[in-house]
C-alpha cells in the first residue's frame, strides 16, 4: 500500500532564517512523521539548499519538491530552472499549479512538456488541476510524448479553485468523486492528492476518501505546530 503524502507548497513564502527557524522546530522529537505517511516540502528555489542541508541529518519520510520547472530542457532561457538541474536537489516537482496558470500565463501544453521533462530527469511530478478537463488535457499532451515512464510516476493533485487560498475546502465526498473522474482520465494506477484549505481539522475526511492518496497544503504549512497536526491527525482514526 502507497504511503499517504502531504505535500507542504510554501509558495513565495519565508526568507532563509525564517526556514532555519521551521526546520529547528520540526526537527523536534515530539514531531515524529508516522510511518505510513510521506512528507514533502516544497519551498521556492533558493530556500531548497537551506532545506537539504537539514534533511541529510533528518528521516527517511521526508522528501523535497520543487513549485515548478523549466519547459524547456536547457539553453538560452534566462531565469529558467531545468528538470536536470533540479534532479540532484529534489525528488518531486509540482506542475501547473491554479496561481501559476493564473499568474504567469501557464497553458496546458507548458503543463504537459514541463511534466514530460520532469519524468525524463526521474523526478514525480504533482500535476494540479482544477477540473477533469484539465487532467484529460494534461493525458492527451503528456501522452504525445513516447516516453518510457509509467503513469505509476505521476502523482495528481485535484485543487478546486475556490478551495485554493480561501479557507473554504471542498467537501470530502466533491473531492472524492472529482479524484475518481480524474482517474478515469489519466490512469487507474495514478496517485490523487486533494489540496485547497486544507487544515488539521479536515485532513482526515480527505484521505480517508478511497480515491484520495493525501493532500497538499499551502497556508497551513507554513506554521509547524499546524503542519505537525496535519500530518498526525491524517492517521489518525
Ligand atoms: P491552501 O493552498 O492550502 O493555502 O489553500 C493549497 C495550494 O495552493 O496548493
């Protein structure tokens, strides 16, 4: 049985000290990573260093991600991250989040090369998507691509957009019937994170859904005394 990951998104958040203060705090011993739970945190590039220096001395249930990557391979593309620059820092990246699309302009043909590229340099990438139609989009782009992954590789991150940043969650049994259309679209063996608002108090009706692997989490990520709780209390019955 797959662990069930929580996927901290720090988003454009905390400078180098205020990560080295996150880390002192997670690093407590009260704050133990059950071991059928995965963790990832995902911080902006520059803070990614600061965090894998930490980890070299910390569990094996923790991992690091990237918030994004590069489309194109390598070249002239000044400011661009590459997938095989990142492979040495992180294990997963998350592609074509709601704000990225949003923000920056990102289309579901970047979402589909960015994640084609992040499986050539072996990362998993965590695609989100709002809708079904943005997951049918991303199996059509992505499988153009003759590449010898599996969608085993992919993990899913079904992120409604009113849920994103507002405090306001889907409900558990919406996510759940949303996670199983999108399996349908992209794949059976696929994983489905649900992510938006989520908190220590609806972690559990989240991935106790059958076709809910775990859940990513922004805001609440940031504070360790939260992010702690939601990863305690997604085990817990
Ligand atoms: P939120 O963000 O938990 O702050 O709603 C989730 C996300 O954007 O991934």
């Amino acid at each position: 049985m797959k662990k069930t990951l929580i996927v901290a998104n720090w988003k454009e958040n905390k400078t180098a000290p205020q990560t080295k203060e996150w880390l002192e705090e997670f690093s407590n011993p009260k704050f133990q990573i059950p071991n059928n739970v995965g963790v990832v945190i995902c911080p902006s590039f520059v803070l990614i260093p600061v965090l894998r220096s930490h980890f070299s001395h910390h569990t094996s249930h923790l991992s690091l991600g990237a918030q994004d990557v590069s489309k194109f391979e390598e070249g002239q593309y000044t400011g661009e991250v590459s997938a095989k620059m990142l492979k040495d820092f992180v294990e997963f990246v998350i592609i074509g989040h709601s704000e990225r699309r949003r923000y920056l302009g990102e289309t579901d043909e970047d979402v589909a090369a960015k994640s084609v590229l992040a499986l050539k340099y072996d990362l998993i990438p965590i695609v989100c998507a709002s809708s079904v139609k943005e997951a049918r989009s991303w199996k059509l782009e992505a499988g153009k691509d003759a590449g010898g992954w599996r969608l085993d590789d992919v993990v899913f991150a079904y992120e409604p957009l009113f849920a994103v940043g507002s405090s306001e969650p889907d409900t558990p049994e919406n996510a759940q019937k949303f996670a199983q259309k999108i399996r349908a679209e992209v794949g059976l063996d696929v994983r489905i994170l649900y992510g938006g608002s989520v908190n220590a108090e609806n972690v559990k009706s989240f991935v106790s859904q059958p076709d809910i692997g775990g859940v990513l989490v922004g805001q609440a990520s940031l504070d360790v005394a939260e992010f702690s709780k939601i990863i305690s209390n997604s085990v817990q019955i």
